[in-house]
C-alpha cells in the first residue's frame, strides 16, 4: 500500500520537478567526481611543471654564468691585441731586466686600454702582466688591500685558459693569455682575476621575480653568492634552505677549477610555491563549479523543452484520435507529463486497433472490387498479357494471348514458356539475357515473328518484371502487341522511301516554317547538302540563285497553288545549275497544309544543247552539222551544205514540199510547240534531227547530228546483251560449281589463318613458358648445392618440389587455354567480350612485353553479348598479331597498342588503335581482301583479316571496319 501511495505522489509531481532535481544531483556528482579525479592530477601537473621550471632557469642560470665568464677572456684577448697594449711591450720601459720589487698601480695602467670591452662587465680586481720567463712585472690591484700571493702563482702556465681558482679562500674566476711574437717567441703574460660574489653578471640578471639563482661550495655547501642577498646572505647553509625554499641544482658548466668546485643552486620559496599551488585549485574549483552549474542548466532546459514537447504530442495525439477516430478525449490533471502520454499513447493504440480493423474490411472489399476491374481490363486489353513466375510458370494468360498464341488458358496455366513453346525453338540464353535485362533496366522490349493459324504475325513485345517488397524481383509480365499491318505499312513505306531515293530527280520536303526536314540521294548528290548543312546554310530558300523566285515559289505553294517552271540553283560548294522545279504542297487527311515538297530535274545539260543548238543557228552556213528550216506548210525554205544527205532521201530541193510524213511531224511540232528528235538513216550515215518551232515566225528549224558512231555502238551492246542473255541461261550451273569452289577456297582460307594463328600461338606459348622453364631450371641447380652443402632435408625438399609443381600446373594451364582456344563453338552463347579480350591479351603478352610493346584497355563497363567466344577470339587475335608486325615493322619510338570497349545502343564495340604510322589512302578499303597484304613477300597470306572480317560480319551479325587516323589505324569491331 506504501509503495501505491509514493507511487501514485511520484505521478502527481510534474517531469519538470522531478527533472530539475535530478539535474541538480547530476551536476553535484559531476562536481565532485572531477573534483576528486582532477586535484590529484592538477597536483602532480603542477609539481611536474614548477620541477620543470626550475629546472630551466637553473640551466639558463648557468648558460648566463658561463657566458660571462667567456666574455671576460674574449675581452682578455681583445686587450692583448690592442694597440697600446703592443706597443707598451716594445717600449725600453719594458724591455729593462726587472727589478726586485712587482710594479703595482692602483690605477688603470697605460698596458690596459681606457676603452676596453671590460668596462660593461664587472670590474677586474687584479691583472698580473708578467714577462717572457713568467716573472711578474706589473699588478694592477683594484681592491683595497693587498693583491693575494697566491695570485702571483698563476702566471706559471703558458697556455691560454680560464678556471676558477680558490685564492685566500675566495673564488676567482681567472683568465690568462699569452703574447708572442710574429716568430712565435713568448713575449709576454697577461692574467685578469675577478672575484665571484652577488656583484658578478651572471647571477643577478634574467631572473624572474620568484625564483632565486645562488651559488655554493659543493662540499661546504654554503652559499657565496645569490640574486638576492639581502634575502638569502652569503655563508648560508643549503641544508638550512631546504626549510623555506624548494631547492634544484647542478655542477658549473665544464671548466677547470683549482682548488674548489661550485654548484648553482635554482631557489623558490615555499610559501610562493604554495601559495601559487593554491591559487591554481582554486581557479580549477571554480571553473569545475562553473561546469557542473551549466550541465544543470542545461539539463534544466532540455528537461523543459521535452516536457513541453511531450504536452505538445499529448495533445495532438488526443486531437488526433478525435478527428480521425471520434474518441472522446481523456482528461488530466497536473502530474507526471510521461505518464499522461503514455495513458494517452495507449488509448491511441486502442483507437487504430479498432480502425485497422474497419480499414481491413474495406480494403479486403476494395479489393476484391479491383480485382473485378483488373481482371475486366486485363481481358478487355487489345494487347496479348501473360505472367509468369521467376521461373516463367505461366500464372495469368488473357483471351487476346490466347487467340493470339494459339493457347487457350487452361492449356498453359501452371506450365513453363518453354514447355508452351513447341512451335519454334526457344533458347534458353534468351532467357537469361531478358532476365538481366529486366533487372538493370525493369525492361525488356524486343520484336519476334510468330506462326499462328491465320498465317504469320509480327509481334512487338515488351518483358517487365514483377518485385515484391523488398525489392526482389518474383516474375514477368509479358505483353504483346499485334503490329502486322504497322510492319507492312512500314514496309511500304520503306518502298516508297526507297523509290523516291531511287529517283533520278532531286525530291526534297520542308514544313510549314521553311525548315528542311526530308532529301533523296538524288537531292544530296545535286545540292552537295545534308539535311543539317542546308538548315544552318538558311534553308531550302538559300538554294535558290534568285530570292525573288524563291519567294514565289514558297508564297504560291502555301496559298494551295503548285508551282512550275525553270530556275536557276545554287550548290554547297557555289556551283550554279539549271532545274525543273515542279513544288506542290503536303497536304493530311483533312486537307491541311502539313509542309512543301519540291522535285527538281537537273536540266543544266539540256540548256546547254539548246544554247549550242541556238548558237548554231545564228551560224548555219559555217556548221559542219545539217541545219534546215522549213515553212508551216512544209516547204523548205532554207538548207545549208551539210544537208545534202538529207534532201537527197528526200528528193527536194529548197522552195520544194518535204515528203508528207515530214510534213505532218512539222505541223505536230508547230501545234504543240515542243521540241521533236528523230533518227534518219541517209546515204550509209545516221543523222539525229531535233525540229524545233519558232514561234514568232511559225517555222520550224531542223538540227542534224551525225549518230553514226553511237548507233554503231548500240548495236554492238544489242549484240552483247544477246551474248548475256545466253550465258544466264546457263549461269546457275556455273554458280553451282563456283559456290562449291568458293566453299572449299573459304575452308581453306579458314584452315590456313588457324594455322597462321597456329603458329603465331607456338611463338606465344615459348614466350609464356620462357620464364617458368628458366625458374624450374634454376630451382634444379638449387637443389643440387642444397644437396652439396648439407642444407637439404625433408622440409627444404618439400618446399621445392611445392614451388616446382606450382610452375609446372602453369605451364600446363596455359596448354590448356591455347587448346581451347583453337576449339570451334558449335552453337552460339552468351560470353563476356572483356573476359574474351583479356584472355586473348594474355595469349599475347608475353611476346609483345619481349618486344616492348605495351597494351592499353580501356573498360569501363561490360555486358554479355551472344555468339562464338573462340570465333570472336580469334579475330580479335589477328589484329592484334598485325598491329604488332606492323609495329616491329615501323618501329615507333614508344610502341602501344590502345584497346577500347564501350556500348552503343545495346552493342558492344571494340576498337584497337596502333601507333605504327598512318596507311595510304587507296590501301584502307583493300585490307580485308582475300589475299590481300601489305607485308613482303613470304612474310604474310593476306587472309587473316579477311577471315575476321567473315567471322565478325557472316557468323555473328556484326561489324568489322578499320580508319586510317594520324598515328596509325583503328580497328573497329561492332556486336
């Protein structure tokens, strides 16, 4: 009962309440766990960091040390070489025997410069200048009392130097220098002294205000000198340091030192060090407060934003179960926000249940309805609609199929298309290729040639595929459409087509906005044009010479008038020509203007003869020719000389009637003002005579052509054509016989290019076991020193005779793949030409890799295509072996081979580029000829592309063509 009640308190209390406790307990125990985890680590951090400090300062406290003490010998021989310091040595002064008593001055002497670099540094106690036997001469004492004697010592040694030395129980730092001469002789000695106290440079700079740099005895560890004496005087013990100070040090830096060794001492008090301690975790304390405060904050205010989120999905979900349901909404007071959504969520459960339910039964009832209608459209559909399952068991067969197929329903339901099909043979890659098909794309269309029982049909059908809900394709759906009459009507049309292209005359269709859109062979040869040549030249309009008449052409046909007469046209290339246009317009079924059709007939050759027919009668006398004019009523007015053979088989003369055949062929002439052309037979000559009218006069002019040649000529092709007639009669014998010839020539040609391959593919193997061989032979001669020299044992053996084994199994591999590729396919297949040309490339590569010729392929995609593999081989393997003569031949200066394969509109298509040079023109279209080569004598057949090209084109559909390009030849292989 207790645990209801404080169950029933803790949902009365708002999420918001609740939340903000918990996110205040969240961000104390974040607090206190960072606290913990992170003092100790800030500690030791802190520890490691200030150790590293001192450190640091210890080492450039001595680094500074050091310097200085190298500062004052730098500046000791800069004072050794001064000038004054020189010429003191040469003066008589010096050079005196010495007296009993050292020379002191308490002064700076005239031997030290005035201006020297010393003057920066501290001051030097004592220098000792001493002559060439090491007696001291003079001492320059800056202290005030007395120059130790022990200094006076130093000048023993001859070399230069720097120590620190221990003099009256004082450290000195000392740096001595030698003079000589140009000849090397020792002229004299100088020494500096400088005591090491607080004032030394060194100690006192370059420290920060906390840390402390000193300076002790090692074994009396008392200090002699610090950055701050008035802090830590000198005399101080290290031991009595080590209370206050954090303490770090080491040795000077590597010197000599007579008599006393000094260690630097790095110092921080630890109150300091405490204190700055301190103030770091305090900081961090804050910051980790900070922290813990932003998470409750933040918490505080996703708890908020959720709550209200979670209000905000109570009442939509309520207003939801009201709109969609009609439920009554539940009422709530204040409490747990989660605890009324979930209240409300599962009264919304409750709601869809009893609506999933009314939807079922509607959708069952929708459906069955749908299935009424489908089935109503699936029979009532003019197309012919069959599905099947993935393993095309017929599922669904309606009537059009049936009466179309020959089928009724119930004889191909819960069968296989394949055990339907007992008509033709179906294969079964055709299967498998719709399968792959309707995979990638989900559609297969392809046209087929059925036999029903009303004769054939041709079928347009398209395979879909059926997927369930997860993607996974389940079966077909076939549907045929009945497009006979459209494939004879496209026949037609093809007739049509190719009788227009077929027309001498030039036949060419624009539509209505004057844009050309249709020309025959006939119109292409005369204009020079393609059909998009002509529309970015202007249109049919720029072919006219005269704009003038092309407007009244275009303008007369498009108000419905057809349009006839000569013009004058211009070509491509600017050849101007003589036509007969007759231009009418393309009307459709309701007698609308749809376009413009135009015929021309080239009538340049006839302008021609009636330009010379007229340029002969302006000069009838002078013309070789017969030229005659006579009267309408057939009296002849006028014949010039050459006319004689004619009057003479007529019997007039000029003034006279012409027999009365002519007569009528005249008076024919003048009424239908057209030209007449007839042939007369006179005096062992035949003449062609041409009456023409003159309208103005209503005579007629007759023009006589001697034909007597070209009549001689037609006789003889009369008798040719008999010839032919005769030897057709008994041509399909001779056709027989030929075909079998041609048959044995072509298995021959075949026997011989795999013998050719055959022998290119020996050449091919001893490279591909070039390299095996010699490895196995090296592996023998192994064995034997392993033998020699005790190495070989059971696992060595072992070892070899796996590795050899090896080498021999790839041998015998590639055995097998030259045999088989020399095995003929007996019925087509579907294969991967990429495969194919790999494999192929690898019969090769061995020998083009000896000839340093590199092969490049180019894939980006690959599709299976049908027909024979090893044909397909085969071919490709014979230009390859050519462009690799060729190379050998041309010898370039980087040898390649590119081999490229793409698809284009459902076919593959292998090109094979060779840089060995380009190839004449007259030489390109003869390559695939039987026995046609381009190598030397004895060195090629001449079949091999030929054989390719047979292999390509005839056994498998496709295409072999080959281009000369600017480096070499391409190959193309279309399938």
């Amino acid at each position: 009962m207790r645990v209801d009640r404080l169950k029933r308190i803790a949902e009365s209390i708002p999420l918001t309440y609740k939340m903000a406790v918990i996110s205040v307990m969240v961000g104390m125990a974040v607090w206190w766990v960072f606290d913990y985890l992170h003092s100790s680590r800030q500690k030791r951090m802190f520890e490691a960091f200030m150790t590293e400090r001192l450190l640091l300062q210890d080492r450039q406290a001595r680094t500074r040390f050091d310097n200085h003490v190298a500062e004052y010998h730098e500046a000791l021989k800069i004072a050794v070489s001064h000038k004054s310091f020189l010429a003191y040595l040469t003066t008589p002064a010096f050079a005196k025997p010495p007296s009993p008593r050292t020379l002191e001055h308490n002064k700076l002497p005239v031997w030290l410069p005035a201006a020297s670099p010393i003057r920066n540094l501290a001051p030097i106690t004592y220098a000792v200048l001493t002559n060439s036997s090491g007696t001291a001469r003079e001492i320059y004492n800056n202290s005030q009392g007395p120059v130790p004697q022990a200094l006076l010592s130093l000048h023993e040694t001859n070399a230069s130097q720097r120590l620190i030395a221990n003099i009256d129980n004082k450290p000195f730092i000392i740096v001595s220098e030698s003079i000589r001469s140009p000849k090397g002789t020792k002229l004299a000695h100088l020494v500096f002294a400088v005591p090491i106290n607080s004032d030394f440079p060194g100690v006192l700079e370059g420290n920060p205000s906390d840390i402390v740099t000193a300076l002790a005895t090692a074994d009396s560890q008392l200090l002699i000198a610090s950055s701050r004496p008035g802090e830590i005087p000198p005399g101080v013990s290290t031991k009595e340091l080590e209370k206050n100070y954090i303490m770090t040090g080491g040795p000077l830096p590597d010197r000599e030192q007579s008599g006393l060794t000094l260690r630097f001492l790095t110092l921080m008090s630890k109150k300091e060090y405490e204190g700055l301690g301190a103030s770091l975790r305090h900081k961090d304390r804050i910051q980790r407060a900070a922290t813990a405060l932003a998470i409750i904050i933040c918490l505080t205010f996703i708890t908020v934003r959720i709550t209200r989120k979670i209000s905000k999905m109570t009442l939509e979900i309520a207003s939801a179960c009201e709109k969609k349901f009609g439920a009554k909404p539940m009422t709530h007071g204040r409490g747990d926000e989660l605890k009324i959504l979930e209240e409300q969520f599962h009264n919304f459960i409750y709601e869809i249940g009893g609506a999933r339910e009314l939807l079922k039964e509607q959708a069952e009832m929708m459906l069955r309805e749908k299935t009424v209608y489908l089935d109503n459209i699936l029979h009532s559909s003019p197309l012919a609609i069959a599905a099947t399952d993935i393993n095309f068991v017929i599922k669904y067969y309606n009537p059009v199929a049936a009466r179309l197929f020959g089928y009724t329903a119930d004889e191909v339901i819960g069968k296989t298309v394949m055990e339907i099909h007992t008509k033709e043979k179906v294969e079964h890659s055709r299967f498998e290729k719709a399968i792959e098909i309707v995979k990638r794309e989900n559609l297969y269309i392809y046209n087929v040639k059925v036999r029903t029982d009303e004769g054939f049909r041709f079928l347009e059908s398209r395979v879909s595929g059926i997927w369930d809900k997860s993607g996974e394709l389940v079966g077909f759906v076939l549907m045929s459409n009945d497009i006979t009459e459209r494939h004879l009507a496209e026949n037609e049309l093809m007739k049509i087509r190719y009788a227009i292209d077929s027309s001498s005359d030039a036949v060419a269709m624009a539509d209505l906005d004057k844009r050309h859109i249709f020309q025959n062979r006939a119109f292409s040869d005369l204009f020079e044009y393609t059909v998009e040549e002509l529309n970015a030249a202007g249109g049919p309009e720029s072919t006219f010479k005269s704009p003038e008449v092309a407007a009244e052409v275009f303008t007369s046909v498009l108000q419905g008038h057809p349009w006839t007469g000569e013009c004058d046209m211009v070509a491509k290339t600017g050849r101007v020509f003589s036509t007969r246009l007759r231009a009418d317009a393309i009307k459709d079924s309701h007698g609308k203007i749809v376009g413009l059709l135009g015929v021309f007939t080239d009538i340049t050759e006839q302008k021609r003869i009636e330009d010379n027919i007229k340029s002969v009668a302006r000069f009838p006398a002078e013309n070789p020719s017969p030229v005659l004019r006579v009267s309408k009523s057939g009296t002849l007015i006028y014949a010039n000389a050459a006319s004689s053979p004619i009057l003479k088989l007529w019997g007039c003369r000029e003034g006279e009637p012409l027999p009365e055949g002519w007569r009528n062929m005249v008076s024919d002439v003048l009424s239908r003002q057209v030209t007449r052309e007839i042939d007369v037979e006179c005096d062992g000559r035949v003449f062609s005579v041409i009456l023409t009218p003159l309208g103005s006069s209503n005579d007629v002019n007759l023009y006589g052509r001697d034909i007597t040649g070209r009549v001689q000529i037609e006789k003889e092709l009369r008798q040719k054509q008999a010839e032919l007639a005769e030897f057709n009669r008994t041509l399909e014998d001779r056709v027989a016989e030929e075909v079998i010839k041609n048959i044995e020539q072509g298995q021959m040609m075949i026997i011989q290019s795999r013998q050719a391959a055959m022998g290119e593919m020996i050449g091919n193997i001893a490279h591909q076991w070039r390299q095996p061989l010699n490895t196995l032979g090296l592996m023998i001669q192994d064995l034997r020193h392993a033998q020699k020299y005790g190495e070989l044992d059971e696992t060595y053996l072992a070892k070899s005779v796996e590795e050899g084994m090896g080498l021999v199994k790839l041998m015998s591999q590639t055995i097998d793949d030259f045999r088989n590729f020399f095995t003929p396919n007996k019925e087509k297949e579907l294969f991967s030409p990429l495969r194919n040309i790999r494999k192929t490339i690898s019969f090769v590569e061995a020998s083009f890799r000896n000839h340093n010729i590199a092969v490049n392929l180019d894939a980006a995609h690959d599709e299976d295509i049908e027909g024979f593999p090893n044909e397909y081989s085969q071919a490709l393997l014979t230009i390859l072996n050519n462009a690799k003569d060729a190379l050998l031949e041309q010898k370039p200066q980087a040898p390649r081979i590119d081999i490229r394969l793409i698809f284009e509109n459902g076919r593959s298509v292998v090109t094979v580029f060779d840089n060995a040079g380009g190839i004449k023109e007259g030489i390109i279209d003869k390559i695939f000829d039987p026995y046609f080569t381009t190598k030397e004598q004895g060195k090629g057949t001449g079949i091999g592309l030929y054989i390719a090209k047979t292999i390509i084109e005839k056994n498998m559909g496709g295409r072999l063509s080959a281009r000369a390009l600017k480096d070499g030849i391409e190959f193309r292989i279309e399938v």
